[in-house]
C-alpha cells in the first residue's frame, strides 16, 4: 500500500513555501530520509523561515502514528499497528495501545 509522510506546516511559513516550492518539495524528501534513518522529528525552513517545516513520521500504510501538536512543535507519540481508526471502537484501541507503551492501562469510566 506504500508509505505516509506526515508533515507539519507553521501557517506563517506558507508565504515563502509558495514562493519556493520547489526547494520544498526537495526538502521534503531530503528532511523524510533524515526521518527514516534516525526515527527522529526532522525540522527545516524554508526561504527566511528558518523552522516553518516538520517532517514528523515515515510509516507504512497499514500503521497509524499519533501526534501531539502545539506550541509551534510536533511530538509522535506512538505507533501502532492498525491502519484502522475511523470508528470509535478503533480508536480506543489506539488509545489503549499507547497507554500500554507508556506504562498505563485505559479503563472506561
């Protein structure tokens, strides 16, 4: 099925995205080799902007990443399995997959 980039945007940045398109697109793909070879968060601006861009994750389709994003920054909280969370039912699943990573049962109130 291949494999999902998932990418962060600053909306003040997409000034200088749309004047340098091109050196985006590249940076993209040089910012996602970066990603898939240290498993870490990759940043990069573009044009004036020095931090506008986050390459956040590379995984397989059949994966879901979950992300935590705010304050100007992307943090991947965790990865599982499933490429299924559509339905409330998958996405306490999910939920229950990363509380179980981090140490932690989900329970039902």
């Amino acid at each position: 099925m291949g494999y999902m980039i998932s990418i962060s945007i600053l909306n003040d940045a997409l000034g200088e995205i749309e004047k340098h398109s091109e050196d985006f697109v590249k940076k993209i793909i040089e910012h996602k080799q970066i990603v898939e070879n240290t498993g870490q968060v990759s940043e990069f601006g573009i044009g004036y902007y020095g931090n506008g861009m986050t390459v956040n994750s590379v995984e397989h389709s059949n994966h879901t990443t979950i992300l935590a994003v705010g304050g100007n920054c992307t943090t991947v909280l965790g990865t599982t399995n499933s490429s299924i969370h559509h339905t409330e039912e998958s996405q306490v699943e999910i939920l229950k997959q990363l509380a179980n990573k981090l140490g932690y049962d989900l329970v039902q109130k």
